[in-house]
C-alpha cells in the first residue's frame, strides 16, 4: 500500500492519523493523532493520493465553494463552474478528478439531476 504525506490513515485503536513524514527507504511514517488537527486536515472527508500541493488548493476551493452558498444546488453550479477553469490546465487533470468526485457525491446525496451531460449517440432511441 503507498501512502504520501498528507492522507489519512487509521491506528490500530482505530482512532484517524495524518501522514506527516514517510521515510520511502524503511517504511516509517511519522503520524499526527491529535484529533483536532486530524479533524482540521480532514474536514472534507477522508480524501487519499492527493500530493500535499494538490491537497492544499482542494481544501481552499471546497472551503470557498461551502462560504458562497449553504444550498447543495448552488454548490454543484459552482463546482462545475470550477472544473471548467480547471479542466483548461492539462497540469490539474488529477485536482480535477477529485472536485469532480466531490461535486458526484454532492449531486448523489441531495438527489441532485444534472441539466446537461453527454451520451453516445447509439444510446439514444
């Protein structure tokens, strides 16, 4: 299993960690316990295989997009209007994925229906 600084990961008690140091020669990581810092890096679920760049800029834009509106609704139009601009930089293809996976998971809680998607021609009748 590869772990990088930043995920989430769990103790033996069962209690949640953050990665803070891997050592890739030995194996060792130096974990964050501490349940308030934990809870801070891990406000937005428990999201895995973000380099700690990526990581930082997805919180930002999550934290941005839950201050502009507190209806799920408003939230997915931002988010698509995010991954628009995103999805123009080649460089944000793996960011892009993981806002896009926020904003599915968003749509698929509050039973939100998209306006507009793209299907195969030959899946029409």
């Amino acid at each position: 299993m590869s772990v990088r600084v930043g995920d989430s990961v769990f103790i033996r008690s069962g209690l949640p960690a953050t990665v803070k140091e891997r050592d890739s020669n030995s194996g060792q990581l130096k974990l964050e316990s501490d349940l308030d810092k934990v809870q801070e890096e891990t406000r937005h679920g428990y999201i895995n295989g973000l380099s700690p760049d990526n990581r930082g800029r997805f919180n930002e834009l999550l934290d941005a997009v839950k201050e502009a509106s507190d209806d799920p609704a408003g939230r997915v139009e931002d988010l698509l209007g995010r991954l628009t601009e995103l999805d123009k930089d080649p460089r944000n293809h793996q960011l892009s994925r993981y806002v896009r996976a926020e904003m599915v998971h968003i749509m698929n809680t509050h039973a939100i229906k998209p306006r507009e998607y793209a299907v195969s021609e030959s899946k029409t009748r």
